[in-house]
C-alpha cells in the first residue's frame, strides 16, 4: 500500500505539473477538470508545488457565470531552476539554457577542434566532455542560476532509458556506459539522447504539438557529409525500437555492398554541397524513401530539420516535379510537409526540453527503475 500511496503521489504531481507547464496560466478548477480529480485532491497536489516553489500563485482571474470566487491562476515558476541542452558534434557544440517554463535564458556555440573517428577513445570523449560542461556550470553560476539538470544531443544509437551509448561512429564509442561514468561527475544530473530525437522532444515540447508526426534531421558533416536520421512520435510517444536504433536511416536506393545510408554513387555524394544537380538527387533518393513511411505511419506532419532557408525553395522544387508519389501521399493522408527555420541550436534546445519532460513521465509499478526517470524529491531537495 505504501508504493501505491507513492506512485499516486508522483503520478499526481507529475500530471498536475505538465498541465501547467503546458497551459501556461491555469486555476485550480480547471486542473481538476482536465485531471477528473476531486478539487481537494488537486488542492493537496498544488500545496506540495507551492511548499517546494516550483509554481507560484498569480493574478485572480473573472468569476465564473454564477459569480463567486474570483479564480487565481498557477503558472511555473522561472526563477525555480535551470535545465541545460547540449548538443555535441566532432565539429562544434551548442548551448542552451532554459528555465523551468521552458524559455530560454541564454545560449552559444563553440568550434572543436575536428577528430576523426579513429582519433577518439573512451577516455578522449570524456576530456572532450568535460572540457564543455564545466565551464557551462560556471556560466550558470556566475549569473546566479541554480542548474537543476543538463541533457546531451549526440549522434548515434542511443539508450537513452540506461544511459548506455551503443554506437556512436563519429566519436568511435561502442557499448559506454554513459550514466556509470557522468551520473554523479558534476554533481548535476546528466541525460543522453540521439540528436534526430531531441528534435522530436523539441516538438512535443510545444503547446500546439500534434500527436502523430516524423522528424528528420538532414546535416552536413565532414566524415558523413549529409548524415540523415530520423525520429518517429505515435500517439505522443517517441519510438525507441527494442534495440533504440529505430530512426536509423537507409534510403530506398541503399545496397548491401553500400557504405553509408544511400546507394547514390560515390561522385554525387562527394558533390552534394557543391553541384546543384548531385544536391537534387539527394533531395530524390530521401523524399522518395519518406513516401514509403506515410501510409505506414500515418504522420500528421513531417519536419526537416538541418537544411538551410536557401535550400526550402530547391527542396520544394525537386520534390514537385521529380518525387510526385510523396505530394500524393501526403494529401491523400492529411498530412503537412514542414521545413524548419534553422536556427543552429534547435538541437540542444530539444535536449533541454527533453529533461523538463521526463518530469511528465510515470513510471509503472512493474518497470525497472530506469537512468532517465526523474524523481520528484530528489528535485525538490536540489532547490
């Protein structure tokens, strides 16, 4: 009955926390209304947020039809904490710091001096890292912001529930045991996560979000050049797949005697930056193998990440004269085509919102207790 009576509790809180997290302003009546609950039951839930300010009380509100009470509504409070997302790449990283809504504070972005695969070992990825996060922590210090958690984007199959990098060929990491290593390194909770993902948690991490949708992250590298990965999200939840490697991409055009992800020739590949019709057969070979994954998914929206705004035009182009199955698809399944505005720090932006929203999630009495679950005391002792 104990663990019952705990798991309420958590499961309460966690609900009750991302409605306002999500509404931005709500009173204690609507809470009860969106969670079914008694008013007192959602009374004792917000008491527990207000004694550990992790939300603060606001302006009343209009009285309701019948008069009475003027609501006073509950929004998060900013000054509670700090989350940081990074994203990491063997040519540069980007920082994001957000407070406890959502926003961000500041951010900024670093070159690394370029490695190639072969030049990195465990122990080199550990220097790297570390090089990052402590002058972070500093950062955050020196404006007097309490960093509550951080979150690392990186490229590669990730465990993200155990905190186990299975392979990440770019910094030559196989089987590391990530969470071991940096669980209690900074003395600030560390999470990891694929980067094509954070960008699927950047988007579930938005208030009009929709339930059902593909990401795709296209981004030129210098060992890949344009390395694609995928990120799918049903009914809100992200796919991981039983290995985490679902949204590893091959393209229709792939061939078993192929290194990389697609089987255009070694000349076009080498091109793709620099000859406009080697980029229009990329653009080709990637749309056509998103066409196969509509009727399959059925996404309500499909997003590119990673190309740059001259591109938008070109890539729209390509696809209406060369890749009409695709148009096709997507208007017989209701589905919109949504080329983002590149911003360089989406990313880690995503990585960040990914650790606020592990706070929405409940865990089952019957799972392992898993790197990436957050607790609630824990948290509320860190302030």
């Amino acid at each position: 009955m104990h663990i019952n009576n705990d798991f309420q509790r958590i499961s309460n809180i966690s609900q009750a926390f991302e409605i306002i997290w999500r509404e931005k302003e709500i009173s204690r009546i609507d809470i009860a209304r969106k969670l079914n609950a008694y008013r007192s039951t959602v009374s004792n839930i917000i008491d527990i947020l207000l004694e550990n300010k992790i939300i603060c009380e606001g302006q009343r509100g209009e009285a309701g039809e019948k008069g009475g009470r003027k609501p006073i509504y509950l929004s998060i409070n900013k000054a509670f904490g700090a989350i940081a997302g990074i994203e990491l790449q063997p040519e540069f990283y980007n920082v994001v710091v957000i407070d406890f809504s959502g926003e961000t504070i500041f951010s900024y972005s670093e070159e690394i001096n370029f490695k190639t695969p072969e030049e990195y070992s465990e122990q080199s990825f550990i220097t790297l890292l570390d090089s990052i996060v402590n002058p972070l922590i500093s950062k955050v210090k020196e404006k007097g912001i309490n960093l509550l958690g951080m979150s690392l984007a990186l490229p590669g199959i990730i465990d993200t529930h155990k905190g186990v990098i299975r392979d990440s060929f770019c910094f030559n990491l196989k089987n590391v045991d990530f969470s071991s290593i940096f669980l209690n390194r900074y003395n600030i909770p560390l999470l990891i996560e694929n980067d094509a993902k954070c960008c699927a948690w950047l988007h579930k991490g938005q208030s009009e979000a929709v339930k059902d949708f593909i990401c795709v992250l296209a981004r030129e590298h210098k060992v890949e050049g344009i390395a694609v990965g995928l990120s799918v999200v049903m009914n809100n939840k992200i796919i991981n797949g039983h290995n985490y490697a679902a949204g590893e991409y091959i393209s229709v055009s792939w061939r078993k005697d192929k290194k990389g992800q697609t089987g255009l020739p070694e000349a076009v590949i080498k091109t793709l930056t620099s000859v406009e019709d080697s980029y229009n057969e990329w653009v080709k070979d990637l749309f056509s193998t998103l066409t196969v994954m509509i009727p399959l998914l059925e996404p309500c929206e499909i997003y590119l990440h990673g190309q740059k705004q001259e591109k938008r035009e070109k890539i729209l182009s390509v696809i209406s004269q060369d890749v009409s199955q695709f148009e096709g698809a997507m208007n017989n399944y209701g589905a919109r085509l949504i080329i983002t505005d590149e911003d360089g720090f989406e990313i880690a932006e995503g990585a960040a919102l990914m650790y606020l929203q592990r706070l929405f999630e409940m865990q089952f009495l019957t799972d392992d207790y898993f790197y990436s679950v957050l607790n609630w005391d824990i948290l509320f002792n860190q302030k």
